[in-house]
C-alpha cells in the first residue's frame, strides 16, 4: 500500500513558508492511478494556502511545487517512494524577444510578412473561420480593437483569478500577426481565427516548464487544434517532451519557435522536439535573419524581422525574432485546418513543407547556404482544397 501520507509530511515540511516559487521540481509519479490517489490525499492533509502551491499537472502523472529541499526527508519524499517515477528541475524559459527595439507608428494595412506568405491570395479558399489557436505567452491586450473579434476564452496561469490579460506586449504582438482584423488598423494572416491566449509568461516574459505544461494541457481539455510556442529554452526537459508527445497525440499542431542565437545546428526546447513545427526566421530579401537558428532541425522559414503587429494599448510595435516567424506558420495552420479540418499534425508539416517556397538561405561562410523552405500559404491552400 503506497504511503501517501508521509510523503505529503514530506512535502509540507519543504512547502512551509515557500511563498516564492524560485525553485520548483516536477515530481513524476509511475501511473495515472498513483497520481490521482495521491492527489486526493493532498486534498485531504494539506491545508489549502499549500495545496495552492502544488499544480497538478495530469497529462504526465505529476506535481509540480517549490521544493528548495532544505533537508533530508525533503530529498528523500521525492526519491525513494515506490509511487514516484522521477523528479526532475522545474526550469525556467523566456520568450523568443526580439532582436531589434520595438517602435510605434502608422500600422501598413497588410504587414509585409503577411503579404510575403502570400496570405491575402490565400484567403480565396479561406480565412481560417473559427479555427482555434492557443497562444501560450504573456497573454494578450483585450482592448486592442484590432483583436477585439478574435479572442476566445483564454486562462491565466500566473494569477489563477484573473483573465490573461498581458502585461509584456509579445503575446499581444503574436496574436496580431496571426489573427489581427480590422478596417483601419492591420490585418493578420488568418483574421477570422480565434485566439485562446494562455497566460503562462509573466511581465518579464519567464515561466516555469509546468506553466507550459499547464498550458499545453488547457489547450487539449479545450480542443483547440493549434498551439502557437514562441519561446524557448536550451536545457533539455522530459517532462515537457512527453507532455509535446502527448498534445501531437491528441490531434494538436504544435508550431514552436527555434530561437534567436543564430547556432547552425542547434534550435532551443521545445522547437527541438520532433513532433512540433520549428520555425526559423527570414528577413525581406528571402534570406536567413542573422539572429535565426538554421540547420537541419528547422522545418519551415518564416519572415520574422522587422515585423509589425499589435501592442500594448491600442498600439503597434515592430518587432523581429523567430517569435514572429512561428506566428505566420501558425496563421496559416489555421488556414488550413478551416479548409480541411480532419488533417493531422504530421500531414499538415508535410504540406506545409512541400508546398513551401524553395529559396537560398544566404551566404554562410565562404560556401553558399544549402536551399531552406519558406512557408507559402497561397500555395499551402491550394493543395488542401483540391
């Protein structure tokens, strides 16, 4: 009989006055059964100021809580029971920001990327009606009035009360690119979508690997088919690559951003993982951003620099990274999905890279770039729909 109860001991001793979340571990446990019974015994013995502290995180079978481990009973709840799987850092990742400032102007009516994708030939077949994207970022600015038509319920995974309101500016600007639609301001490349934005980062654009996991598994309970993912990390994480596997599992396209480091061969978690869409960034001229991560682990090319969208109170901001690459891809996922609704993740990366424009990413060194493939919408569209 597992011994719940002295691990919840265990638990409270390390939870007592942990009201900073620095440091989190994710405790994984060995099978849906064992996780729900130990989450109800929680439920039981603690009182709720510490069950506040503990996320459940059901996809994978886990807890996720600050555990500063501050003694030897702490160590051993998390290592030695039977019932625990493993235990794992609860690491933090940013998002992709951008490379260059952000300014303010006169917004053009269709942003050049959104024109370079060929979106607007696109919208002949469709405009992405209803179709559901999850953006987990900083959340999103509800009063824009170029967004007001296309936010759907979201959740706010740092202040649980709360709508997810953004407090940052890169989660608004994200959803601009995918879904922005209005007369006199700019217009996304799928303006009849729906954004579910996912509070997950906070004003500084950080956030725990659990409120991303957290976020992921909103996203399936709301079956909504995509999840835009613009942030990154280096540090290797299992927890949130069973989590990616479970989400594809389900039905999900994951588009993650690659990162901004400019490494030839290397892309950040969760971009790294194969069942996602990882997204490098193209300037005006067609050719690698300097700031891109390239190479083989890059599924599609986006135009991501110099990239208008919209901001923080009514406003516009331009911004360049492969955050704003992996929002063009997500916009027209969306596209496709309302032409073809029962395609599957893995058919959609395959159209998305078979019909993408084939072009030279640059110079690199003394030797030419090898081919990359930048993402096409119009072209994208017209396979699905014949």
């Amino acid at each position: 009989m597992a011994d719940f109860s002295r691990f919840i001991e265990c638990l409270q001793e390390e939870l007592a006055g942990e009201t900073q979340a620095e440091q989190r571990q994710i405790i994984r446990f060995r099978n849906p059964l064992m996780f729900r019974r130990c989450l109800r015994k929680i439920r039981q013995m603690c009182k709720k100021e510490t069950v506040r502290l503990i996320q459940p995180l059901s996809m994978i079978h886990a807890i996720s809580c600050p555990l500063s481990f501050r003694s030897s009973r702490g160590i051993a709840a998390t290592s030695t029971f039977s019932f625990v799987h493993s235990v794992e850092v609860d690491t933090k990742m940013n998002i992709h920001a951008p490379r260059s400032a952000a300014k303010s102007g006169e917004a053009p009516r269709i942003p050049w990327g959104v024109k370079r994708i060929q979106a607007p030939q696109a919208w002949a077949y469709s405009t992405g009606d209803q179709i559901g994207i999850g953006v987990i970022d900083t959340g999103i600015d509800y009063s824009h009035p170029d967004l007001r038509g296309a936010i759907g319920k979201g959740i706010n995974l740092i202040h649980h009360n709360m709508p997810p309101v953004d407090d940052n500016g890169h989660g608004t600007h994200i959803a601009g690119t995918i879904a922005a639609a209005s007369k006199s301001g700019i217009t996304g490349v799928a303006p009849q979508a729906v954004i579910h934005p996912v509070k997950s980062f906070d004003k500084n654009g950080s956030a725990f690997v659990s409120d991303i996991i957290a976020g992921m598994e909103w996203c399936v309970q709301n079956k909504i088919p995509i999840i835009n993912m613009s942030f990154g990390m280096k540090r290797y994480s299992k927890s949130l690559e069973d989590t990616v596997r479970n989400v594809a599992r389900a039905g999900i396209s994951i588009v993650a951003s690659s990162g901004n480091d400019g490494f030839r061969s290397k892309v950040d978690y969760p971009a790294g993982f194969r069942q996602t869409i990882s997204v490098g960034a193209v300037n005006e001229r067609n050719k690698i951003a300097p700031f891109s991560n390239r190479g083989k682990l890059i599924d599609i090319y986006a135009p991501g620099n110099r990239i208008y969208s919209t901001w923080l109170y009514g406003r516009y901001h331009e911004m360049s990274g492969t955050s704003m690459a992996t929002s063009h891809v997500s916009g027209v996922v969306a596209l496709m999905l309302a032409r073809r609704p029962g395609l599957t993740p893995m058919q959609i990366k395959q159209i998305l890279r078979r019909h993408a424009i084939r072009t030279s990413g640059g110079m690199s060194g003394k030797k030419p770039a090898k081919v990359i493939k930048v993402v096409n919408a119009r072209r994208a569209l017209k396979s699905v729909t014949r």
